[in-house]
C-alpha cells in the first residue's frame, strides 16, 4: 500500500515543505536543525507515499540494528498530514517493519511528540505502537505553561519579580548569545561537571539557519551587564525554553523572572499571535526514574504543570 523510500539529500526540500504543513511538525524537525549533527548519526529518515503523495516521515537513525526515531532530537516519531487516519497509520507501521526487518534491522526505539505541538489530533501512531506490543522504557517530566489560562505564580516567584522592577533590570531579545553562553557554560560545569548539549558555534549556526525560530531573551542591569537568559525556541503553538541560566547576582536579582513576565505578559509579538503553551523541558534523568525537585520546583513556580516526553521501545516479530 505504502511506498516507503529512505531520506537521501535530494528529498530535503520535499521533507521541509511536508513539514510546515504537517499537523505535528515543528522546525526542529526540518532538515538545517536535524542536520547539524549528521556526523554524529546513521540517518534512517524514512518517507511515506501513498497513491504518489508524501503521506507521512520519520526523522530516525539506525544502531546495532536498531532505528531510533532520532536520537539528536528532543522528540520524534511519525509525522504526518491531516489525511492520515488510524488504520492508515497501522498498516504504514506493518510495512515499516518489514521494510526494516529486510535490512536487518529487529528493534524500534520511538521517541513521541507532545499532543501540545500537535495543531491537530495526532496520536494515531500511540495506538500503532500499542498494537506493535511497544512497551514504555523513558518518561521525562516537563512543565508546562498554558499561556491561555496562566495559573498564578507562587508568592516567591512574585516577589524575585518586583525585585528585578525594583533592580531596573531591562529584558531585551538579541541574536549575541555569547555573554549568555559563559554564564550557562559556568554553571552547568559548576554544578554537574557537564557542557550544554550545544557548543555555542553550534547554536549560532543553528540561530542562523532558523533567525525566526530561535532567540535568546537576556536580563540586564544598569550598568549594561546581562544576568541571565533563555534561549527560546518558537515552534509557532508552543515557545520551549533550551537553555535557562542567570549569575549569582541575576538569581538574587530575579533576572529569570524579568524574563519570564516579559515572554508572558509583554512580549505580544510571539505570545499574542499564535503561541500556546510555554514548554520549559523535562526535569528529570535516567529515563525518568530521577525527578530534580528544585528545578521542577522552580518552574512550577510561574505556573508549569506536567507534561509527558515518552519513549517506547518494541522488536519487530
């Protein structure tokens, strides 16, 4: 029923186009963000045609007989036009895995995408996976902000705000991530003895190839000194935080609460427009089975409440 091709550069127009107008794509899922990386990984995307069309892709790449859908990215899994129905979907995951199967490959490893970057119903692939035995091995816990019906900050958080009014602390969104990079490079040596996922000529490279996807909203005092910031991804319903970091004297200053009232209350160009949600990202590790209670704590504090990143892991029989 399907034809099903593996992504070669010559579909990466294709692929971008089929993403914009898919009903759970994001530009994380384009080919200049998953590519950055491309030395990193066996690329398996795959793509889905039916009666000609592109019906549906897979960003993915291939281990150990394995295909991961993608190990660089935050999310994954099938991503499709608004003509996919359930049983489509089933019979594309049937004649997925047996084109995988023919090349050796016995195992599936599916990241999923959050029904918040969905602008349609789009869980169709759940069930697919359900019917394939999948079996949940990684849930990450993230917050989340609905910027449509906010819930009140916590009384700390209300007050580190009035201190950074109080500080003359101004927000502003730039393009120079490189003072921001020091403090988010400092602390997360400092604290975990680990480097951001991103080297910062990675990030400038990719700030370049998506100027209308990716910000940095920094904090700065009087003197013209920035103390602290998030680096913002736009994915049109839903703004996700990358990075997060502030100094010493941003934390006592209430500099990530400057910005987050900016982005929130403020900033009519992204929110106003079409955002949704505000997605600070998981604050857990090793497969969930860790929960960081202050980090969580602290973004619960401007309203975030739980949202699942799963994974699923099944063998194709």
């Amino acid at each position: 029923m399907f034809e099903i091709k593996q992504y070669t550069v010559e579909n990466e127009q294709e692929w971008n186009a089929f993403i914009d107008k898919s009903k759970n794509g994001t530009f994380m899922l384009k080919r200049g963000y998953m590519d950055y990386h491309k030395a990193r990984f066996e690329d398996c995307s795959l793509l889905f045609y039916l009666n000609g069309k592109l019906w549906a892709v897979l960003p993915a790449n291939v281990a150990n007989h394995t295909l991961f859908s993608h190990q660089g990215l935050t999310y994954g899994g099938l991503i499709m036009s608004d003509r996919c129905t359930a049983a489509d979907v089933l019979i594309a995951f049937k004649e997925m895995n047996e084109w995988l199967r023919e090349r050796d490959i016995n195992k599936v490893v599916y990241k999923t995408i959050p029904h918040i970057y969905s602008t349609q119903a789009s869980e169709e692939d759940l069930y697919a996976l359900f019917r394939c035995n999948a079996t949940l091995i990684s849930r990450g816990i993230s917050s989340c902000i609905d910027l449509q019906n906010p819930i009140k900050w916590r009384q700390n958080r209300r007050t580190a705000l009035n201190k950074a009014m109080h500080e003359g602390l101004k927000v502003e969104k730039t393009k120079d991530i490189h003072a921001f990079w020091q403090i988010l490079e400092h602390n997360l040596m400092e604290k975990h003895g680990i480097k951001p996922v991103h080297a910062v000529e990675e990030m400038e490279m990719l700030m370049s190839r998506c100027p209308d996807n990716i910000n940095l909203y920094q904090a700065i005092d009087n003197q013209g000194m920035v103390l602290g910031g998030i680096l913002m991804y736009d994915c049109g319903k839903v703004l996700h935080s990358q990075y997060i970091s502030a100094t010493e004297k941003g934390k006592k200053n209430g500099a990530i609460d400057a910005i987050m009232n900016e982005i929130m209350h403020q900033n009519s160009n992204t929110i106003a427009n079409e955002a949704m949600y505000f997605d600070f990202g998981i604050s857990t590790e090793n497969g969930g089975q860790y929960l960081n209670e202050s980090l969580i704590f602290q973004k619960e504090g401007f309203g975030g409440r739980g949202i699942c990143y799963d994974t699923y892991e099944y063998t194709i029989s």
